[in-house]
C-alpha cells in the first residue's frame, strides 16, 4: 500500500492545539457544536454545488448527519469511541492536509494573539466567540481519524478514501489510503479516540443533550444517534429446564406475578406439576439473566426550526441558544422578535431578528460591513447569507436576522431574488421592524421581573443603548428622512441633571418659554465633569437642562436635525444664547446690565485692545454665576468643539 505521508504542523496550528488541550477543559463540550458545524457545511457545500452540477448528488440520495457512539472494552484506557460521518462533499487528500493541518481561517490568529495572553476563563470566552473548529475534537480525544471521500470524480480518475490522523500530543499528522478500502460514498467519518476523563462524551443521553442545545436549531439536514444498547434479558435457553426442576421440589406459588412477567414465563409455569393442597406458596427464585445488545437508531433533531414554531411556544432561552449557535456567539442576544409577514409581492415568510449584545468588532473599520447577519432560507433550507446590492445598510449591519421565504422555488438564485425586487422588500421590511423593535424596548416602562429581581422594561434599552447607540445615531444622521426622526427619537443623552433622557423626553421637560435646546459639546470628555463647566453654570442654577455631547458625530447629529419638537439647537459655548424666563427677570436684568455697562466699559476697551486680531469681541456676559469670565465662539463660527474635530482630521 502507500506509503503515509508525514506532514509536521504549522507552528500556528502547534500553539492552538497547545491552548485547546492544556486550557478549555470547561469549554470542551463545544467539540460536538463545531463538529456537528462542520458536517452541516459539508452538507450545505455538496447540496448547493449540486444544483449546478448534477452529476454530483444522485436523485435519492440522504444528506445527513451519523453520530455513534460506541462504549469501548474496560482496561483499554479509552473510555469509547465517538464518530461523526457525514454525507456532505467530502475531501480529497490535499484538502485533508489543507484544511486540517494549517490555520486557514482568518479569524484564528487573532484567536491565537488574545488566547495567548489571557487567563484561562478568558480562553474558554474566546473560544465562544471564536470557535476553534475542528482542533476542538483535541479537548476530548487522545487519537484522531478522519476519513473522506471527495463527491467531485477527479478527471479520469477513481475516488479513494484517505485517512487524516494525528494524536493530541503529535507535533506531526498522517495523511494515508484507509487501510478498510472504501467504507463512504461520499463525505466524511470523523473519528475521536476519547480520553477516559471524558468519558461522559460516550454517554448517549450526554450526546443528545449537547445536540438539543447547541445544535439541533441552527442544523438543517437529520442528525441521527446510533448507540448500542447493552440490556439484560432473563436467559430462557438456560432457565426452562433447571428451574422447572427446582419448582418441582419447592412447589410454587399463586404468588403475584406482573403482567410483564407473564409472557416469558409462560412456558416454565406450564411444565409446573399441579400444586398439591398443602405446600406453602413460595416465590419462585428469580431466572438467570443475559447481556443483549441492540443497535439503536434515532434522530435527535426532528422538532420543526424554532423560526417556524408558534413563537408561544418557544422559551427565550430557546431563542438565545438558537442564536448562539446560528450566529457564532457567546452572549445572549439584547432582544428578538418573531414575526411572520409578506413581501407585498406575495411572498410570504417567517422572520426572526436579533439584537446583540455589541456592535459587530469590524463594524467601524470596515468600509461596507462584511458581516452577513442575514440567512435567507426557503422552505426551511439555507439559500445565501449574501444579499448583494440588498445587504442592510451600514448603520444597521449588526442586525442577526432568519428569512424563510414559504412559497418560492428552493433552487432559485441571488440573481433571480434580485430581479423580482424580493431582497429589496426583505431589507426593508427587516429596518422597519428593527426599529419598531427598538421603539418597544424605548418605551416600555421601567419594571422589575418579580421572579429573578432583574431589572426590565426601560432598563433593557440601556442596554441596547450602551450596545448599539453609537450605530443608532449613525442610522440617525444618515437614515431617509422617516428615518431620521424614528431614530432620533431613540437617541439617549446625558444632561447636567439626568443621565438618559431622550430629545422628546428634553422637550417635554423644557422651563416655561424655553425655545431652545441647550448643549455642550466636549469629545472624548466624561459627562459629569462637562456637566461642570463654565457655559453650564447659569443655565444650570436657573434650572435648565444641557445635553452633554461626548462622541464625536453627537454635534453634527443635533444639528442635522435643525429642530426637535419646535426648538432649535443652541451650543451653550456660542453667542446666541437665549432662556425661555428672560421675561421674568427682565427688568431687573436689564437694569443690572446697563449698570454693569458703565461699570465695566474701561476694562472691556483695554481688554479689546490688548486682544485685538485674537478676539472678535469682548462683551459683559450673562451667562457665568461663580466663574469671572469665558471664551465662548461666534454664533455662525464653529464651536470649540468642531475646531478640536477638524484640526484632528487634519494631522
Ligand atoms: P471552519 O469550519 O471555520 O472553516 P474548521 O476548523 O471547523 O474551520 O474546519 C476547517 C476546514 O476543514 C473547513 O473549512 C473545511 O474545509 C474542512 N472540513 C472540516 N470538517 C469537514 C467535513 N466534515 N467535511 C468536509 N470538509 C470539512
Ligand atoms: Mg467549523
């Protein structure tokens, strides 16, 4: 036969292997997910290139998913074998050096540089959000061994079933012909070796367990179980005959018998001697037993997807783990919604959206984002995650959302969803959604779940504030113009006396005659201490509330608006300042002023000479209670703020 071929590992793949034995032992369930994961790409692979090319999935044949599990004998050291086929594409010998001998995933070197530098509880995080794919089957098995058969036919050549193999503490793999010959069609056997400290991986109840939770939503084609069932059965062979013997002398017995018993030991008690009167009943001694073992077949993920059941019928925890594992996820989600509707061009479909608990990581540094948080299915089976020219809009991409279009053809193409407008129709049915979504959470009263004491209601949207805020504003100033003002109304801000409040909740607050709304502007500052600056102390002691704006777009958001409920924007840090009370003191303001006016009009001339070209003027101000003076910018000049912000573009 061929010779093996030895492969040494990358020294990338060296140090993941080293981090995944040594340090997740908690985390080492998510073996079986990234598995099973695994399989469902085949699957997904072979059934999608197979509408294209034929030749490659006869009519018929089963895509679907085999976990075994079979105990292995006392004193082997191993506590059983799990191994997981599929019949999805398969892999030719190149592929099995390629993809399992080297890090091809981009993602996994990031992995490597944050793994290597944290704490073990923080690797078993990382590992959630990263997933560490198949080098995962290390944390429970000593030996692995994956079989595969490649559905394409090579040119003019014969498929061959070659063997991966590489034990948990190898620095090299094999790549070799199955020694068993061609055992696959096509698709891939993976074998694990399991180490006896994990042992419970070979427990059929375990398994299923593990698959409920974290793969039996997000997994489309049958996964099915194969254990064998070890039993013991009374051994009749060898209990008619001595038993009948001994029931002749110890006499029996209208002693109760289950109903159970009854079939099986018919035939002992008629072999039985008619009892005599005077022999006290006895119970008969109990038959000989024997080990029995039975092939047992079940399919452990034949609920209906969760995206099709009656949303009453779905537990929130059921919809987070749904989540976690469609979306590749180690939070929960912040929110979700499950609704069915229709396109408006008569497709109707089912819909569920999720909020997350952060903004996607590249959201901000990549120009378009590439994240595809939208899988558009039909009839229940995968079609893209690409929507194209249809994909959310940037303020919106972190959105994780299932479509399952009921009544359009299952081998319908990106192209022909494009054309009938039907994407186009999705995506904006799935903002409009988003934002009603995002409105409940905003609006809903302040509560405390009676049962876990957690805060509800309004506290939620703090979260989702704090989460996705900075993308809600983003929608905010760049959104159509319906869109502008749903999400302005969801923007929140700090004041100088409230720590979340939103525009209209500010308007409806203002002081009698106020017909403005007040801010300061101060990037990169913390609220409390702009809350403590000069501009703010007259307003402040007069009892009107300030926006503090701290993230760079807040200022040009606000005045992209132009006006909220009727007022205008006023930097308290510009001239222009009015208060809505002037009325009320007015007369003794203006009194006051012109007292101050004569006052102080040697000073303001030196002070206008002495500054002259660095100050366009120098005024008695109104607006300082404690502090002597201020620089304030010009009305139509840019704020100091703005100066900061563009000087910074600048460098
Ligand atoms: P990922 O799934 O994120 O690509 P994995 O480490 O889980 O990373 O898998 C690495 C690669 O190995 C996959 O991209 C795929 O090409 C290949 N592979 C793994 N399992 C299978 C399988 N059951 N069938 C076919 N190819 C597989
Ligand atoms: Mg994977």
């Amino acid at each position: 036969s061929t010779p093996k071929e030895k492969h040494e590992y990358q020294s990338d793949v060296a140090r993941l292997r080293r981090i995944v034995i040594n340090s997740l032992y908690s985390h080492r369930d998510v073996f079986l997910r990234e598995l099973i994961s695994n399989a469902n790409d085949a699957l997904e692979k072979l059934r999608i290139t197979a509408l294209t090319d034929k030749s490659l999935l006869q009519a018929g044949e089963p895509l679907n998913i085999t976990i075994k599990l079979l105990p292995s004998p006392a004193g082997t050291g191993e506590a059983g074998r799990v191994v997981i086929t599929d019949t999805g594409v398969g892999m030719t010998p190149e592929e099995l050096t390629q993809n399992l001998g080297t890090l091809a995933k981009s993602g996994t070197s990031d992995f490597l540089v944050q793994a290597e530098g944290a704490s073990t509880s923080q690797q078993g995080n990382l590992i959630g959000q990263f997933g560490l794919g198949f080098y995962s089957s290390f944390l429970v098995a000593d030996h692995v061994y994956v079989a595969s058969v490649p559905a394409a036919r090579p040119e003019g050549g014969e498929r061959e079933q070659w063997v991966f193999a590489s034990g948990a503490e190898d620095q090299s793999f094999e790549v070799y012909p199955d020694p068993r010959g061609r055992t696959l069609e096509h698709g891939t056997e993976i074998t694990l070796v399991v180490r006896d400290d994990a042992k419970e991986f070979v427990d059929p109840k375990k398994v299923k367990e593990l698959v409920e939770k974290h793969s039996s939503f997000s997994t489309t084609y049958p996964i099915y179980l194969y254990t064998l069932i070890t039993e013991e059965v009374p051994d009749e062979e060898a209990s008619s005959v001595p038993i009948a013997e001994s029931l002749e002398h110890e006499a029996p017995s209208a002693s109760p018998k289950s109903e159970a018993d009854e079939d099986s030991e018919a035939a002992i008690v008629e072999d039985l001697p008619e009892e005599s009167e005077d022999t006290a009943p006895v119970t008969p001694p109990l038959p000989p037993m024997k080990n029995v073992t039975r092939e047992v077949y079940e399919q452990l993920n034949d609920q209906p997807p969760i995206w099709v059941c009656d949303a009453k019928t779905v537990s929130d925890e059921e919809y987070n783990e749904f989540y976690k594992s469609t979306f590749k996820d180690s939070h929960d989600p912040l929110a979700h919604l499950h609704f069915a509707g229709d396109s408006g061009s008569t497709v109707s479909f089912k819909s569920l959206l999720y909020i997350p608990s952060e903004l996607p990581p590249d959201f901000w540094s990549s120009q378009m984002s590439r994240v595809n948080g939208v899988r558009l299915m039909v009839k229940r089976v995968f079609i893209t995650n690409d929507l194209g020219d249809d994909a959310l809009p940037k303020w919106i991409s972190w959105l994780r959302a299932i479509v399952d279009a009921d009544d359009l053809p299952l081998n319908v193409s990106r192209e022909q969803l494009q054309s009938t407008k039907f994407l186009a129709q999705i995506k904006s049915i799935l903002v409009k959604r988003a934002i009603s979504l995002l409105q409940k959470l905003a609006n809903a009263p302040p509560s405390i779940n009676e049962e876990t004491g957690e805060e509800e209601g309004g506290a939620k949207y703090k979260e989702v504030w704090k989460a996705i805020g900075s993308a809600i504003k983003m929608g905010a100033m760049e959104g159509s113009a319906g869109q502008k003002n749903k999400l302005g109304s969801l923007t929140r801000w700090a004041t100088n006396t409230r720590e979340f409040v939103g525009l209209d909740d500010y308007v409806s607050n203002r002081k009698k005659g106020q017909k403005q709304i007040f801010y300061l502007a101060g990037v990169g500052q913390r609220a409390e201490d702009l809350a403590k600056s000069v501009f703010i102390e007259k307003l402040h002691a007069r009892g009107y509330e300030v926006l503090l704006l701290t993230e760079p777009m807040d200022e040009i958001l606000l005045n992209s608006f132009q006006r909220w409920g009727g007022l205008t924007f006023q930097d308290v840090a510009k001239k222009g300042l009015k208060y809505g009370d002037e009325d009320l003191d007015a007369e003794a303001d203006k009194t006051e002023q012109a007292t101050l006016a004569v006052r102080f009009a040697p000073l303001l001339g030196w002070l206008k000479q002495e500054y002259k070209g660095t100050v366009m003027d120098v005024v008695i101000s109104n607006r300082l209670v404690t502090s002597p003076c201020a620089i304030v910018a010009d009305q139509y000049g840019y704020s100091a703020n703005m100066e900061r912000l563009m000087a910074a573009q600048q460098r």
